[in-house]
C-alpha cells in the first residue's frame, strides 16, 4: 500500500526520488530512479528537518511544514508527516513543485494509514 502511495510522485515529471525517513535518520521506504545512498540522504535530512524545527520554535512561528533546498542539479523538498516522521522528495530543476507540494497533502492521511 505505501509504495502504491509513493509511486504517486515518482510517476511525476522530474522526480526521482521519494523517501520516508524517521528523525534517527531510519528509512521506512523509498522509491527513486537512480542511485541514491538513501542512508546518508536520511542522516542528512533529519538534522535538517530537526535544525529547522527548532528556528520555527525560536522564532515563535507555527510549526514547520516544509522545509525546500534548491541545488544546481537537484531541489529536495521535505515535510513532517508525523512527529518523528518525514517525506523527502528529490526532482529536477524543471519539476513542479507546486504539483509536488498538492500531492503531498491530498495523501497525507494515505501515508501515515499505511505506516
């Protein structure tokens, strides 16, 4: 069932990569198209997603909902699905992350149902 859920953003145009990752950097699941070292990618991750958790927190704003990398070669988008639970998208340059970002929320709920 996740992977069915999964496949819902690698089937769109420049993604390459859809990853679960707990906060420990544990990865749950993941579905990519080339070759990515999915450990580092969750260690790396998770620190990201703590170090931004904590600026919202200092900054007294709502709590983080997305945390967004633009690299030359690649963007990284990253979201909290749960407390101690993130989803991690990697595309191109070209993809649209407007489309990413409104798959994300209309499956949500289907992810953490087939966790």
């Amino acid at each position: 069932m996740l992977k069915d859920i999964l496949n819902k953003f690698i089937i769109l145009e420049g993604v390459t990569s859809v990853t679960i990752i707990r906060d420990d950097g544990e990865v749950v699941d993941s579905l990519d198209t080339r070759e990515i070292d999915d450990i580092q990618l969750a260690a790396v991750v998770s620190f990201v997603m703590a170090e931004s958790k904590a600026m919202a927190q200092k900054l007294g704003k709502d709590p983080l909902t997305m945390v967004y990398l633009e690299f030359r070669d690649y963007m990284l988008l990253s979201a909290p699905l749960k407390d101690q639970l993130f989803i991690v998208v990697i595309a191109k340059p070209t993809a649209n992350i407007a489309l990413i970002n409104a798959e994300l929320k209309k499956n949500h709920q289907n992810i953490l149902q087939s966790l």
